[in-house]
C-alpha cells in the first residue's frame, strides 16, 4: 500500500524513515538547547530519486521538528553533494 502525501506517493516504509530522521533531529535540537548552545546547525541530505520541482521529502518534517523545541530557522544555505543530490545547511538560533 502506498500513502499519497502532498500530492505523491510514499511507500509506508518511506514514511517511517521521514519520521525518523526528523525525531532524531528533534533530539538533536533539545540536546543542544540542554547544552545551552545559542547556534543550532545540523545538514540536511537526500538520497537520490528526488523531484527537483517540488519539496524534498522529509526536509519540512526536520524544520518543523527543530523548530518545535524552541530554534528559529535564520539563515539557510544548500548546494549539492557529489552524486548531486541536494543537501543543506540551516542556521537555526535560539529563541529568547
């Protein structure tokens, strides 16, 4: 069975890595902020088989995650890797 998420297609299994690397990113983020960091700046990948016209699954989902912790996205920055594929590097500061 495939689940149909903004206008495409997932396998569940697609689903589950989504949710996992966004819940580790969450993670991440709290532990930082229990470290008492000010800066915050994971990367963000994908594996290849994306849709350049559209979102890259997951990466709403790990925004969405940090920022529910308690960081603001401030600055953003991407390019890609060897096998081009694109990946990022948000700049996440610390709410006050």
């Amino acid at each position: 069975m495939r689940v149909r998420h903004e206008g495409r297609r997932y396998h569940p299994a697609m689903r589950l890595v989504k949710d996992t690397r966004a819940a580790v990113l969450r993670i991440e983020a709290e532990r930082a902020l229990q470290q008492g960091r000010w800066i915050f700046t994971p990367t963000l990948t994908t594996t290849s088989g994306y849709d350049t016209s559209g979102s890259i699954t997951g990466w709403a989902e790990m925004i969405e995650a940090v920022e529910e912790v308690g960081w603001t996205l401030y600055h953003w920055s991407a390019s890609l890797d060897i096998h081009g594929n694109p990946q990022a590097y948000p700049l996440f500061r610390r709410r006050a």
